[in-house]
C-alpha cells in the first residue's frame, strides 16, 4: 500500500495568534483561512497532523491537561468545520528554562525533528510528498532535517521572522498555500502515471 502524505501544521501561528504561551479557551483565536487550508488539503487526501512545541508546559505556565483540554477543544472546532485532526504531537521540554523533569534537549523539539519522524513512523508518511506549514525558522529546519518535500514558512507580518533559508516556499496568508497542496498532489499523480508507462 502507498505511504500516506500528510499537511503538517504549526500550532501557534499558523492555527491561531500566537499571543504567548496560549493555554485556555479565552485567548485561542483561529487565524483566517485555516479551516479552508484544512478543508482542501482532506479532499486532496492529505492527513492533517499538528506539530507544536509547549515549552509553556516545561516553564510551569501550564499543565499537560490543561493543554489536553484545550487541544481536544481545538480537535473539536476542526472536526465542526469538517477538517478533522489525525493526530497532534507536542514537545513539553525546554533545555534552559524547563523545570524539573522538562529540563532537557529533546530530540522532539523543533527545529530537531523528532516529532515529525514519529509522525512518519505512527502513520506509515511519505515524508517527501508531505507538506509543512509553519511561522518560524525552527518549524522549516525542523521539516528540512525530517525529509519534508515542501516546507511553507507563513510570514503574516505579525512577527519580525524572516524567510528560512531551508523554505521552499514562502506565503503571506493561509489560503496561498491551497495552490501549492494543489500543484504537489498533480505533480504526484503526474509522476506515478510517468512510472506506469515507463514500467
């Protein structure tokens, strides 16, 4: 069976506003265009995987449940919009500011690409034909070191990022990466009718 592909999503910044360390209900605002982006990447037949760092979880801001709650909330509103979530993957560490047991240099946070090889490896991914979106630096060298084909770095102007020198593909709002889904899934589907005729 052919490996499934998939859209990798940055949590803070990509599917809401980041206003720093967001734990709780209140303060979670979906930025516009994620449930379109998400919605069209499922009819393509990409799997929707969240890939965050919570080092908020590390430093005592918040606690695992409560991001749990929070995460399952923002599952839900996904699945309202008829973009569901396959799976979420986070990083609690920090290796300066964690505190206790969340003291360490994981191989799971970004920009190392822990969490998106375990994504791989759980849900049987080609990684190559599968896409990133992120906001910053770390979430494009993150994918560049997993083998992701396609790596969107989304500069929305809010932060003072600049493009990633690892990115393929830089957009200024979510729905610019609509095409880019579109074109990766035509150039698949071109490639695999080449490798028939050929074989």
């Amino acid at each position: 069976m052919a490996a499934s592909r998939a859209l990798f999503l940055d949590r803070d910044g990509v599917i809401n506003h980041d206003s720093g360390y967001t734990s709780d209900v209140e303060n979670f605002r979906f930025i516009d265009g994620i449930f379109d982006v998400c919605r069209a990447a499922k009819k393509m037949g990409y799997l929707l995987i969240v890939i965050t760092n919570q080092a908020g979880i590390g430093r005592g801001y918040y606690s695992e449940q409560d991001f749990s709650i929070l995460t399952k909330w923002m599952c839900d509103q996904f699945e309202s919009e008829g973009a569901s979530i396959r799976d979420v993957f986070y990083c609690p560490y920090h290796p300066e500011d964690g505190i206790g047991h969340y003291k360490k240099d994981s191989f799971d946070r970004k920009p190392n690409p822990g969490m998106l090889l375990h994504a791989a490896e759980k849900h049987e991914l080609d990684l190559n034909t599968s896409i990133m979106i992120g906001d910053k630096s770390s979430d494009m060298q993150s994918a560049n070191q997993a083998g992701v084909g396609i790596r969107c770095h989304f500069l929305s102007g809010v932060n003072n990022d600049v493009v990633s020198d690892v990115a393929t593909h830089q957009i200024s709002t979510l729905q610019d990466s609509i095409s880019l889904l579109a074109k990766s899934v035509f150039d698949i589907n071109n490639a695999a009718r080449t490798a028939v005729k050929a074989g």
